[in-house]
C-alpha cells in the first residue's frame, strides 16, 4: 500500500446514512451525547454556584478530562487487540452507572464539590477507555471506501449534540434543576448500549503482538514520530484543546460576571457554540472535500483566535453570541480535519493506539488549559485571560504561516480514501474477556 497526497474528491459524506448499522448508531449517539453536554454545562454551573470561584471550575474541568488522559496508552491497546464493540459495552455501562451515581447524591443533598470532582473523576475514567474504542470503532460500520464520509459526519453528530445538550441543559437548569439533567443524561447511555446490541460491525485486523501495554504504546510512538501525517496534528490539537476549547470551561463565570445573565441564557451562550459547530459541520460534509486539509486547519485557526478575542473583550451578550457562533464554526473546521487526517493515515493495526495518543493531546490540553486559565482569571481577570489565549492561537497561526510545509503532510493520506486498499475483513477477534 503506497502514501501519497490525493487531490480534494467531490463527494457528498452524507451517503453513508445509507448503511443501516452507521444510521442506528449515529442516532442513538446522538441523543446519549446531547445528554452528555446536558452533564457537562450542569456540573461547571452548579460547581460555579456552591463556590462562585474560577478555581473550581478549573478543578472540574482538570478532574474532567485528566483521568481519561492517563488511561489513554492502556485505552489504545485494548482498542488494537479486542473487539470494540465489547470495549464499549462495558464503557457506556459504567459510564451509566457513574452518572446514575452523580444523580442520585445530587437529589438526596449528599453533594459537595469534593464529591462531585471525585465523581467526574470516575466518569473520566470510563469516558478515556471508551473514546479510544467509539473513534477506532466507526470505520468498521461502513465499507473501506466510506472511511472518511464517515468520520466527517460521525463529527456532524458530536457537534450537533453539542448544540442540543446546551440549549437543554440551560432550559433543564432554569425549569427543573440539575437534577432533571443528571437523571435524563443517565437515562440516555441505555440509547447506545441497545444500539450496539443490534448493530453488526464488519471484523478488523488486530494487533496479535501481545507485548505489555508499555511496550504497546511504545511502538505506536514509533509508529507515529516516523509519520508526519500523524505526528502534525497531534501537536495541532494540543494547541487548539490548551488556548481555546479550555476557555469555554470559563464560560458559566463569564456569563455572570461580564454579561450578568442567568441559567437559560448561559445555556444559549453555549448553544451558540454547537449552532455554529453545525454550520461549520454542514459545510464540512457538503464541501469540505474540495480544500485541502492544511487549508482548512490554518484557516480554523485563525478564526477561532479571532473569535475568542472578540468574546473576550466585550460585555455586550449579543457579541459574545456572536464570538461563541465563530468559534464553534471553526472548532469544527479545526477537528474535522486533524481527525480525518489521522484516521486516513493510519493502518488497522494500529488505529486503536494512534487515535488514543490523538486523544491524549486533546485530553491534556483542555483541563492544563482550563486549570492554567482559571488561576490566570483569577489573577487577572477573565476578559483578560481569554484575550490572552486568543492571541496565542492567532500568533501560532502566523509561525504555522511561514513554516506552512509542515502543515502539507495532513494533506497524506493511505490509498484508502480512494476506495484501492486492500480488503482489511477477518475472522472474528479476540473477546476482551480474556485480557488477565
């Protein structure tokens, strides 16, 4: 199989809802990760109330995101060697179970921000086991050649929940209270865990290297520092996950402290986020085909820094409306392309490993960010720090400018996407119940 860089192909991505495996899983993730953003405005919102300090919201988003980073090299090994439809099962069981937990002492007043960190922790846990596998997942519920219509629009129904799950959430909080969001998010992982019940994925070459999971993940960097085509856009998410999706953990403070709204609109503020994260999904499975990837990458950049800088400096709700629709448009433009880039570049063997370590640098960069920027807020302000984290992005935008070369290899891709890889189907893998 032979690396080249292919030229932009016209085709429409939404094809793949033609397959009725895709169809049922995309709908019913859907629905569970709406619920999920329920959670995730619901927590920094009710940790913002008990301790009106910025502080502890970069706390939740550090307990948030930190564990799953750690669990990231074991996440990818079990990935490559069992089958990750069983990896999810047991992921979204306990992930149910967490958030049933969290439900439960948040109704019966046993609630503390200590107990809610650990809580998240846990969660955090089960979620870094659980992605590795859902990412590595979607290509074997499609043929080969629908590979990357189908990340893209798998894209399309993370950021569409991020718009649903807000806007009810900030609807759930001013009407019901964040109980009703904690109980209707745990209630949602049912959704997926009968979806993959039903759903028949097509089997997948495994790594039968059954070194330690060290020795695993090892390899994978190996594997990753000879290709750029990988190595360029985990360092690209690092950067765009610690100056700008850390800043939205600040949000709930900031629509108090410089907008001085309430739950409903702090929910909106958010919405507006996954509105324009839509937009930007719609032009991504209609038209993104036609640009080359490093294109669109730079390009997020700088529309990103420029609209966190715009929500930064103002007070005005409207603006900030405005800064949160930009940045959200081009958040998606940003993951669209890294995640295709990675997944059109990586062999079967290792998938499972490669999309962890791109996970990693996701999952570090947003609670580092978000743990820096909230003790910077606190210092300086928040209006300041968000200008602050703007600015960086616009500046590494401008290096990326003058060393632009490095940004052509996202522009690889394996002869996959042209539908001319071999066929990857086998027999049945491994179970991961016999992992010792």
């Amino acid at each position: 199989m032979s690396d080249s860089v292919k030229k932009p192909i016209s085709r429409n991505s939404l094809r793949v809802f033609r397959n009725r495996d895709f169809s049922i899983f995309w709908t019913a993730a859907l629905v569970s990760n709406s619920g999920s953003w329920m959670q995730s405005i619901a927590v920094p919102f009710v940790l913002y109330q008990l301790t009106q300090s910025t502080t502890w919201l970069g706390l939740g988003a550090f307990m948030a995101f930190f564990p799953a980073l750690c669990v990231g090299p074991l996440a990818g090994s079990l990935s490559d060697r069992y089958d990750r439809k069983v990896i999810l099962l047991w992921s979204q069981s306990v992930m149910m179970v967490v958030a049933f937990s969290l439900w439960w002492i948040w109704i019966s007043g046993w609630a503390s921000p200590g107990v809610i960190l650990v809580i998240l922790g846990f969660s955090s846990i089960a979620s870094g086991i659980n992605i590795a596998a859902w990412q590595s997942f979607i290509p074997q519920l499609v043929a080969p050649t629908d590979m990357l219509p189908a990340v893209r629009v798998n894209s399309m129904q993370f950021v569409a929940s991020r718009a649903f799950g807000p806007a009810l959430a900030g609807w759930i909080l001013a009407e019901y209270g964040a109980g009703t969001a904690f109980f209707l998010n745990a209630c949602s992982f049912v959704l997926v865990i009968v979806a993959l019940l039903i759903i028949r994925p097509r089997s997948v070459v495994r790594d039968r290297d059954f070194g330690t999971v060290r020795e695993h993940f090892r390899e994978a960097l190996r594997y990753i520092k000879a290709r750029p085509a990988l190595s360029v856009p985990i360092m690209l998410i690092v950067v765009i996950s610690f100056f700008g999706s850390s800043v939205i953990q600040l949000v709930p403070a900031l629509s108090e402290e410089a907008f001085g709204v309430g739950k409903t609109q702090y929910g909106l503020l958010i919405a507006t986020f996954g509105i324009g994260a839509i937009l930007g999904s719609i032009f991504v499975a209609l038209r993104a085909d036609h640009y080359l990837r490093s294109r669109v990458a730079l390009v997020g950049v700088f529309i990103y820094g420029t609209g966190e800088i715009l929500l930064g400096a103002t007070n005005i709700y409207g603006v900030g409306l405005i800064g949160m629709l930009v940045m959200g448009w081009a958040y998606v433009l940003l993951a669209t392309a890294l995640n295709t880039s990675i997944q059109s570049r990586v062999d079967e063997v290792h998938r499972g490993r490669v999309i962890a370590i791109y996970l990693m640098g996701l999952l570090a960069g947003v609670p580092l960010g978000a743990l820096a920027e909230g003790l910077l807020a606190s210092w300086i302000g928040l209006a300041p720090t968000m200008v602050l984290a703007g600015l960086a992005l616009l500046v590494w935008g401008v290096v990326a400018i003058f060393r632009f070369d490095s940004l052509r290899s996202l522009d690889e891709s394996l002869e996959i996407e042209t539908g001319t890889a071999p066929d990857l189907i086998v027999g049945t893998p491994p179970s991961i119940a016999s992992l010792d």
